[in-house]
C-alpha cells in the first residue's frame, strides 16, 4: 500500500544537474502523513475506507466474539472445575418414533457410550421402539456400554423443554438400578 501511495502521488522536488541530464537527487514525497496514515489513501472496493471494529483491529467482514455484558464477571470454582469434577453427561433424546441416549465426556465431546432403538440388534427384539419398556431397556443397554468403558459416574441435565418424568425418567431410572450413579440437576 506504501508503495502504491508513493508511487503515484509522490513527486521529486529537487533535481541534481550533470552535463545536460536532471538526476533526481532528493525525493520530498507531496503527500503527507499524518498519525501514522496517508492522507490520500486508495480507496476501498466499497468507495469508503474498511470497516474496522472497535478496537481497529480487524476488518468488518470477520465475525465479532460475543463480549460479555459483564467483563469483570467472577466466574466461581465450581464453573471453572466442573467439567473436570463431573467429566461425563448423559444425553436423552425421545421423539415419537424411538428412544436413543449417550454419554458423552465433556472435555473431549467425545461419545463413550450410546445406545438407541433404532439400531438393528435392538429393534428387532422391541415391540415398540418409544414406549417406557423400550426406554428401560435402553437404559440396561446404555449401562452395560458404559461399565466396558469404565464409566460408573455421570450428570444429567434436562434440556428447557423437557419435564423429568415419564420416558425420560424411566431410562435415568433404569441407568440407576443397573449400577450407574447419576447425578440429576433440575432447576
């Protein structure tokens, strides 16, 4: 960019003379600078200088991070320690036409154990795949995958729009009765 300003608005003031030729000697560039930006800067494919964000760092085309409405925020121990405390969680998920739940490690978000009516060994032995036999059996299922995986412990969460009671209840209750402590945070 400096060499383009330069290069076209940027004239020599003073000549040296040798035997009939002009050698440019000093360069006195007419342009000027101030704070650090040329004032006769090319402008932008839009016609108007970039975009830059508040803090002039990067251009209005990339994505701001969300800031927080409270910077100075105490974010407690047990925030910042819980994912390690109580690494693994399980996940329900029950529509009307099956049943299927994970445990998930929150650290790496890698799934360790999983189990659902829709795979192939467990629907053919079903008579319905969302009923509340289906959802215990697919607790039993769960909790023998995650006692070969040596998971023992988790923590379950309901999503905002589900009630614990029912279905979902039945396959925490039945991950319970088959060995695997779970820890239930209701609001």
């Amino acid at each position: 960019m400096l060499k383009q300003i330069i290069g076209r608005t940027c004239r020599t003031s003073a000549y040296a003379f040798e035997e009939n030729r002009v050698l440019p000697w000093i360069y006195l560039p007419l342009c000027l600078f101030h704070n650090g930006r040329a004032h006769m800067a090319p402008r932008s494919f839009f016609g108007v200088e970039d975009f830059l964000d508040d803090d002039n760092s990067r251009p209005y085309t990339y994505q701001k991070g969300k800031k927080s409405k409270n910077p100075n925020k105490h974010i407690s121990f047990k925030q910042r320690t819980i994912a390690y405390m109580e690494p693994f969680t399980l996940d329900v998920f029950i529509s009307k036409r099956f049943v299927s739940a994970s445990l998930t490690h929150r650290v790496t978000s890698k799934q360790v154990a999983v189990a659902g009516t829709n795979s192939k060994d467990i629907k053919a032995v079903l008579r319905s795949r969302s009923d509340i036999p289906a959802c215990i059996s697919i607790g039993k299922i769960l909790s023998e995958r995650a006692r070969e995986a040596d998971v023992y412990t988790a923590s379950y969460t309901p999503r905002e729009r589900d009630k614990f009671e029912g279905k979902i209840r039945a396959v925490v209750q039945s991950l319970i009765d088959n060995g695997i402590d779970i820890k239930v945070y209701l609001d």
